[in-house]
C-alpha cells in the first residue's frame, strides 16, 4: 500500500488512473482521496483486456491492477493488460510523464506506469 501511495503521488491535477472494479477498499480510498487533487479515476473490469484498452486516454498516466482481485478473487491477465498497454503507446494514445515502472518500449516517447498488486497468503500450495 505504500509503494502503490508513493508511485500515484507523483501524479498531478488533470491525470488520470485506469482501475479495476474490484479492487481492495484501502487502494479504493486511496483513489477516492487522490480526486479531491484533481486526479481522476476511472474503474473498468480488468480482467477484460478490451475494456482497459477503451479506458485509455492521452490523460491516463497509470493502469492499476489487482490479482486476485479484492474480494471476488478473479484472477487478471497481466500480460495481456501490458501487451495492450505498449500497443497502445506505440500508437502515441497515452503519453504521460512517469518514467517509472514503464512498459512502453525506450523508443517511443510515451510512458505509462502500470501497477499490479500480487495477493499471496502463507498457506499457498
């Protein structure tokens, strides 16, 4: 929770977040929070590869995505969320100024953050 706090601080006023609908309610407050700033976000079934690639704008500055989700435990497709992140920024739609966590390819000159929390338990198999 940290981590994902620190990385969304560097958003700015006119930014905005792509989320699932199903996220935990700690990461859901702390959305709630960052748009009284200004910073929008906009929840999508991520788990629907199409729906995240629909939600992208040249204003989204990070795709954030739980797996499981939180509370019904659907399991995210992460590579293919980044697989339509990068086409996405090849075809020059998002162009946000995070150089972190990028999936974007170093030659183009756009970049987008795309967060994914990994639930484990200690009695995993």
């Amino acid at each position: 929770m940290t981590a994902l706090d620190v990385v969304l601080r560097l958003l700015k006023t006119g930014d905005e977040i792509v989320a699932g609908t199903d996220i935990y309610g700690g990461t859901n407050r702390l959305l709630k929070f960052l748009e009284n700033q200004g910073i929008k976000t906009k929840h999508v079934d991520v788990s629907v590869v199409e729906e995240v690639k629909k939600a992208l704008t040249p204003a989204t500055r990070v795709v954030l995505i739980e797996t499981p989700t939180n509370p019904m435990i659907r399991i995210i497709d992460i590579r293919g969320v980044v697989a339509a992140v990068r086409a996405e920024c090849e075809n020059g739609t998002p162009s946000p100024p995070l150089p972190l966590f990028s999936p974007c390819r170093p030659a183009t000159n756009s970049r987008l953050c795309v967060c994914f929390l990994l639930f484990l338990s200690p009695d995993c198999d």
